[in-house]
C-alpha cells in the first residue's frame, strides 16, 4: 500500500473502520444523525489540513477560515452556474483556495511568530469584510449566497428540463442527502487523512518537523525553507477548501459567518484540545468541539428537570440551576472548562492523555519481586 509499514497500515485501516462505523457507535451518544455525522467529516478535513501547517510545521495561523469561506462560496457558484454535480464543485472549491493560499502565503510567511499569525489573522478579516458588503454582487452580503430557479446550470439544463422546486447537490444523480451525503463525506475524510499519513511520514514532512523544531538553525546551513512552509500553507489552505466545498455540499448555501476570526479560532481550539502534531488528535478535537455545539447546546430545562427526576423534593432544582449554567446557550463555559483541564493536565492534549493509559497497559511484572517496571525500564538485550 503506497510503501506503508505495518504500522501505519494499522493506524490506517483503525481510523478507516472508526469513521465508516459511525453510525453504529455514535448511536449510544445521540450524534448518529446524518447532519452531524456530515458536520464530524468535513471538520475532520478541515483540521487535518491545519494541522499540517500547525502541528507539522509551527506555523499558527488565525486565519484559515478564509479558505473555508472561499472553498463554500467557490461551490455555490458552480452549483449556479454550471451543475449540481459535487465533483466540479469540490474540484474547483480546491483549486481556487490554494490560489488564495499562495497569494496570503507569500505575504504572510515573510514572518514567523506572532507576526505570522496576525498576517493570517488581518488578511481573514479583509476577506471577511469584503464578502459581507464589498463583494456583494458575488456573494450575496449578509444574506449568504444560495441556490434560485433561475439559476442557469448550463451543464444540467443541456441535458435535463429545468423543475419546478430547488434542485439537491448530488454524485451523478445521487442526492448528497442523508446517510449517502454522510459516507460520501466520510470517504473523503479517509482519503485525506491517508494523504496526510503520507506527507507527514515523507521526505517532506521530515522537512517540515526540522523546521518546526529549529527553522533558524536550517536557515543557517544554507537550507532554503521558504518553499516548504509555502507548500505546507498552501497544502493546508486547499484542505480548508475542500471543507467548505464540503458545507456547500451538505448545504448548498455560503455566508461570510464562515470567515469571521471566531472560526479560524475554533480550527485552533480543536487542534490543540485533541493534539497538534498527531494524526488522530485533531480529528478527535473537531469532533468533540461539535458534538458540544449541537448535543449540549440542545438541553434545556426540561431536559434536564426530566434527567434529575430521581432526585429527591427540594434537591431537583438545585441541580438544574446549576447544570443549566453549563448546557444551552452556556455550553461555551463547558468546553471552556474542558479545555483548560486539557491544557493544564495534558499539554499535548488527549493523544497525549490516551499516550499515557497506553504506557501504563504496556508495563510488564518483573519476575524478581513482582513490582510493575515499564518498558523503557527493561535492560536492553
């Protein structure tokens, strides 16, 4: 498979089994519905790309929700204009962000640091601003760019009488619909994220690990890094891309919202709360910042006045009271919590946390007094 080891076919083929089965195992927690499972993919993409950037390369940028908000737009457009078909959509949204990602990347890669990342961050809030009352004519201001009747869909209406109702996104006469729009999602997730295996484990992600831990020292061996950090942004811009193209695919609408600093700044959060660096950990991030969104933001006081019913007179409302401050329109202050517990105990987020329990299962008794002795501990043979 492509030169991979043993292990990374495993890591592969785990992964593979873990996003395919999702309705299965999901179906205890509540998530196992289409729109959310859809939602879980399309971010999965989406942080696997920046995690190229961030996790492999050091660079954080603010600001990758551009490219998500150009990727969308870039979809809708061809849906407008040409077919409803997923496959030019998606292939166009991609293309057109890395075109984005190469002109903010030359810019913006001049500096690293802190200046890096407020370049990333001034030139999404420029693209912001102009989708939401500059470019208008392009794309629709405040109201968001969506699908009309009167769209003319060159491509389909070549082949087909234009109907009577709004048509629906689909794979060569396929809806992108329900489980379908899932799997089709989820398809996708698992070819970028075997992609990025192979970059990460590549001569080029070599590259790209030696610049994170010592750019300057690189630099000064004559090593010209400016290429690679330009490949790494623009690799992940088009990543960022293919998400958006992926909204507009499940939704075939695009707002200037997806733009806005808040967004790029949950890219963030759901890198480092999984793991920045690892392949797993931003992936589970992304899924544990939108379940939040959508499953606790859902519980209202009679949900949980029905949860706490077992209680005892008088201990009911107590309990609500303080429960409701953490659910609902309070579920920010949960996943706030949880992230500070994440980067206070586990620096290196839950992979590192799930790094741990797995150091502990691999301890083996020593045969002398009985006492557990990890391996690292074993004398080499």
């Amino acid at each position: 498979m492509f030169f991979m080891n043993r292990r990374d076919i495993l890591v592969f083929a785990g992964f593979t089994i873990l996003v395919l089965t999702m309705p299965i195992w999901l179906t205890p927690t509540g998530a196992a519905y289409p729109a959310l499972m859809q939602t879980f993919a399309i971010y999965g993409i989406m942080v696997i790309g920046f995690n190229i950037l961030f996790g492999l390369t050091g660079y954080l940028s603010f600001g990758h929700a551009a490219f998500l908000g150009v990727g969308s737009y870039t979809a809708v457009w061809s849906f407008k204009l040409l077919t409803m078909n997923a496959i030019p959509a998606l292939l166009f949204a991609v293309l057109l962000s890395g075109v984005f990602a190469v002109v903010i990347g030359y810019v913006s890669l001049r500096r690293s640091g802190i200046y890096f990342s407020i370049l990333t961050l001034a030139f999404a809030q420029m693209c912001y601003s102009l989708a939401y009352s500059v470019l208008t004519p392009i794309t629709n201001g405040e109201t968001s760019l969506q699908l009309t009747l009167q769209d003319p869909r060159v491509i389909d209406l070549a082949f087909t009488e234009r109907g009577s109702g709004l048509p629906v996104p689909n794979l060569f006469g396929l809806p992108m619909t329900g489980l379908t729009g899932f799997y089709f999602c989820a398809v996708i997730l698992v070819l970028a994220f075997f992609l990025a295996q192979r970059i990460t484990n590549s001569p080029f992600g070599m590259t790209l690990k030696g610049i994170k831990s010592n750019q300057n020292r690189m630099d000064y061996t004559g090593f010209n890094t400016r290429p690679y950090t330009l490949a790494a942004f623009v690799i992940s811009g088009m990543y960022a891309g293919l998400a958006g193209g992926l909204l507009a695919v499940t939704d075939p609408l695009a707002g200037a919202e997806r733009m806005q600093w808040t967004a790029s700044g949950e890219i963030v959060l759901m890198t480092i709360l999984g793991g920045a660096g690892t392949l797993f950990g931003p992936v589970i991030g992304a899924w544990l910042v939108k379940y939040a969104e959508n499953i606790f933001s859902a519980f209202n006081e009679s949900v949980l006045h029905n949860f706490f019913s077992f209680l005892p007179d008088g201990m009911e409302e107590p309990f609500v009271w303080v429960a409701a401050l953490f659910v609902g329109e309070g579920w920010h202050l949960t996943l706030g919590l949880l992230f500070m517990i994440v980067v206070i105990f586990l620096p290196g987020g839950i992979m590192e946390g799930v790094r741990r329990i797995g150091t502990l299962f691999r301890r083996r008794p020593d045969t002398s007094d009985g006492s557990a002795v990890s391996a690292k501990q074993q004398p080499a043979e």
